[in-house]
C-alpha cells in the first residue's frame, strides 16, 4: 500500500511531456500489476527467508553431532544446487520483467480500445481491435510461459539434485556402517535430519530464491519509476506571486517539443487587464503558445517573465493559483456537477458553485435534472452534449475567478444563441482581468485589445481590429472568407 501511494505521489507532480510520451495503460499497469509482482517478494520474505535459515542451521547442527564425516560429505552438494539456481533465477527476472511489460501492453490496448468504443463501432472495427488484443495477448502469454518454465525448472532441477543428495547419503552412510564407523543409529538420525531439515531447507530456499527473482523483476520495474525525476519544478530560490501589478512579457520566447520547432521569437507584452486575441491557421502553435504560461512545458529558449520576474523563478503553486484556464480539449471527470465546478476552487460555497454555473449558462439545464448538482457525467462527460461539457468548463474557471484568463476555443462548441449569453457572462469574468483568448470565429474577438496573428511559429501581425482591417493583411483575408464580405 505504501510502495502503491509512494508512487502515485511520486508520478503525479512530473511534467506534461512525461505524460504525452509514455501510455496510460502502461503506467497503470505499473501502478498495480508491477506492485503486485513485488509484493509476493514480500510474502517469501517472511515465509522462506526467516525461516528456513533456521532450519538450516538446527539441522547441520544435528548432523555434525550424529556423524561429522557424512556432514562434511553432504557439503559437496551445497555447490551443485546453488549453481541451477543462480542460472534460473537469473533467467526468471529477465522473463518476469518483459512479461510484466507485456502486462503493461496488454492494459493499455485494453484502455485504449474502451477509451475509444466510439471510434471503433463508428468504424465496425469490433474484429479487429480484437485480432490487435488476442495478440498482444498471446505476446503476454508466451513471455509469461516462458517465467513458469524456468521457474519450473529451478523448481525440478533442485528437487533432483536434492533426490541426488538423499540416494547418495544413504549409499555412502550403508557403506560406512558397513566398515563400523558409525552406529545403525547415528546414521538413521543422521538421514533423517538431513532429509527433513537440511535439504528440504535448501530446495525451500531455492524455489523462494526463484520466487523473488520474479518479485524484482516487478519491483526493478516500479524503482524505474521512481528514479525518475520531474523536469519541471520550483527552483530553490522561488518567490511566491501574490498578484499582478504590471505586465506579462514573453522575450524571444522559442519553443521545441523535442527537437520539432513551433514557436520562434515570440515577443510580446501584455498589460495587465488587456485582452490578447490570438489568432492563425490550424496547427499554428496557438495552444502552445498558452501552454508556456502556466508552465505546462518551459520555452526551449527565452523566457516568460511576470512583472519582470522569469516565470522559472516563481512558485509552480503560486503563479497556477493566478490562472484560470478553459482549455481546447473539454475534460469533465466522471463524478457530479457539483465536483466538477469544484475542481475551480474547492472551497467555494454552494451559492458560488451556482453563480458561477448561472453565469456559464448551464444552471438551468442543470436544475432541469432529476439529481440536479449530484447527477455525475458519466466518463469524460460523456452523458452531456459537447456545448454543455464546455460550459461546465467555463463555469469551474468563471468559479476559480483568478487575475489571468485563458481561453482557449471556449465557446466553439456552442450555438450562437448560447455564445452570446456565455460571451456576456465571459467579457464580465474579463474585467480586470489579463485574458489570452484564441478563437477562430473572428466574431467573438472583435474588441479585444489586441490581436496577434501567428503563422508557422510567428508572429506576423499585431493591432486592434480596427488598425487589421484597415490594411491589406492575413487578418483581412480571414475575415472576409468568414463573413463572405
Ligand atoms: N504535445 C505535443 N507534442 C508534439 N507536438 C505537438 C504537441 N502538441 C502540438 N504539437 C504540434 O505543434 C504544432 C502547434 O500545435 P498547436 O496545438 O499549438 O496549434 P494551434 O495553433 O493551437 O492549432 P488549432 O487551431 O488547430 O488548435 C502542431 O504542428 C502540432 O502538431
Ligand atoms: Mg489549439
């Protein structure tokens, strides 16, 4: 349990990117199956390895007293058994490991296939998706078969070496009685103390050896994890951000996911209370460029400052506690209403949750329900249409109510009846506040202060509505093709 909450604790805090390239399912799986695999390490732990040593040492104690010849003998043995045992529980944690990344395949397919049963019924790929799972399922199986073989193996090959042992003791303790050196007696007590103590001792602890080879294939896998730092964290010396008193400047801001570039010289600087239109083609670096503010990833090259402070040099908890944030891709968690708008601000009182739900438009639908607040969305809020899901998001930031506004494609989703009353509800959350907008109906950004036109990465144009339309622009160009003019 504490291994499990350790690494959950551990995953949580690490960067956006470290999400985007590694897959769900995979780290799921980690998170239960690995854990799993480590904790039968645990269970032999107390079983085999307290025990048995006991054992062991009792039982040679016992066969020095009865004959010491024949103990020295059994000694010969002790190599040949831990040999087999070494070469297999090697083997064991290599085909633990690659089964238990298998497992990790296995789940994400499954996470995938169920994430997107929409897809795949839109497109009649029942089939085969299943065709995709049996094989990766039959990958898991013979990387798992190939665990139990070694693992049956080891098991067999000290279970032999062991009979080995027993035939030979007899033979060579009949050949000594023979030649008077020991008694009858001595030698019965001498085989059975060697049959029951010392070697079922020694083939418990080599199945247990094997056993926990496979728990640390499981457990190498879960300390990976852990060994894994997040990138992006609060520098030593960061400040608290308690407001916004003047500006946020992006300085020759470039910007790379790995080595592909999106945003080059980006400068630009808002004042606080403006609003910043940005707009451009599809695939533009739009998002992106929004994502840097609250440091969902940190610019390749120049910097974001606030106030004159790199965003770098600020608390992570701080400077989020300053932005609200509606985001492209609506995400509502499968729990109530009520939670969702919650998620704003934890601490808001009903009445808050409400207003804020009034001022988004959804209050009423909302009320209509037979559960009202409690009634839950369903998984990604897949019980709600897709304007409603997006007004549920408005409504946890308009809750949030913090002094810098992003927006990003807020009211696509909404027909333009309900885009009015949530862009009124929306220019009020604006006052006084500094608000990032990106739309691509020109309509709803008309009176922001400024608009920037970014192009592969670029800025190439900036001014209000007015000083765009009033020359030849890419603006323009948009513009008329919206509005046919
Ligand atoms: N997480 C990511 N990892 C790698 N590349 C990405 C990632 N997100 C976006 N990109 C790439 O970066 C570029 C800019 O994407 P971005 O989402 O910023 O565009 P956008 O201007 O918001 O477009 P849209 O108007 O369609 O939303 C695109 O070429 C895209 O393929
Ligand atoms: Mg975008």
């Amino acid at each position: 349990m504490d291994i499990r909450n350790h690494l959950c604790e551990h995953i949580l805090p690490q960067s956006l990117s470290y999400f985007e390239n590694r897959k769900s399912g995979e780290l799921i799986s980690r998170l239960t199956n690995d854990i799993n695999a480590t904790q039968f390490g645990l269970s032999i732990l107390f079983d085999s390895i307290l025990l048995q040593p006991m054992r062991l040492v009792c039982g040679f104690g016992l066969a020095f007293y009865f004959s010491w010849k024949l103990s020295m003998f059994t000694f010969i043995f002790l190599p040949i058994i831990v040999i087999p045992v070494l070469v297999f529980g090697r083997k064991i944690k290599k085909y633990g490991r690659r089964s238990l990344t298998h497992l990790g395949e296995l789940t994400d397919a499954m996470r995938e296939m169920f994430s997107g049963i929409r897809t795949v019924k839109a497109f009649k790929m029942e089939d085969e998706e299943f065709i995709e799972f049996k094989t990766i399922n039959s990958r898991f199986f013979k990387r798992m078969m190939q665990t139990v073989k070694a693992k049956a193996l080891n098991a067999s090959t000290t279970e032999f070496i062991y009979s080995l042992g027993l035939a030979a003791v007899i033979i060579v303790g009949g050949y000594v009685i023979s030649s008077k050196t020991i008694s009858p007696g001595s030698l019965g007590g001498f085989v059975t103390v060697t049959a029951f103590l010392v070697l079922t001792s020694i083939k418990k602890l080599a199945k247990s050896y094997g056993k926990l080879q496979e728990s640390l294939s499981g457990a190498s896998r879960v300390f990976e994890l852990l060994d894994q730092h997040p990138t992006i964290t609060d520098n030593p010396d960061a400040i608290e951000l308690k407001e916004i008193n003047n500006e946020i400047a992006f300085k020759n801001v470039n910007f790379a996911y790995d080595t592909i570039p999106v945003l080059k010289d980006i400068n630009l600087t808002v004042q606080k209370g403006q609003i910043i239109a940005i707009v451009g083609e599809s695939g533009a670096g739009k998002s992106t460029l929004l994502d840097l503010v609250p440091r969902f990833y940190d610019t390749t090259n120049g910097s974001i400052e606030i106030d004159g402070t790199d965003i770098r040099l600020i608390k992570r908890d701080s400077l989020l506690d300053q932005i609200a944030i509606v985001s492209q891709q609506t995400f509502l968690f499968n729990r109530s209403f009520k939670e969702n708008i919650l998620y704003g601000r934890r601490d808001a009182n009903k009445e808050e949750v409400q207003d804020a739900a009034k001022a988004a438009n959804i209050h009423n639908f909302i009320t209509n329900l037979p559960k009202g607040y409690d009634t839950v969305v369903g998984e990604q809020g897949v019980k709600l249409s897709g304007g409603q899901k997006q007004r549920v998001t408005i409504a946890r930031a308009i809750l949030k109510n913090a002094p810098i506004l992003i927006l990003d494609e807020a009211t696509s989703s909404l027909d333009s009846g309900s885009e009015k009353l949530v862009q009124k509800a929306l220019d009020n959350l604006m006052k006084d506040k500094t608000t990032f907008v990106i739309a691509h109906r020109l309509s709803t950004i008309r009176h922001a202060d400024r608009i920037i036109v970014l192009k592969r990465g670029c800025i190439v144009e900036a001014g209000t509505h007015d000083e765009l339309i009033g020359k030849e622009s890419e603006y323009k160009k948009q513009y008329k093709i919206q509005f046919n003019t």
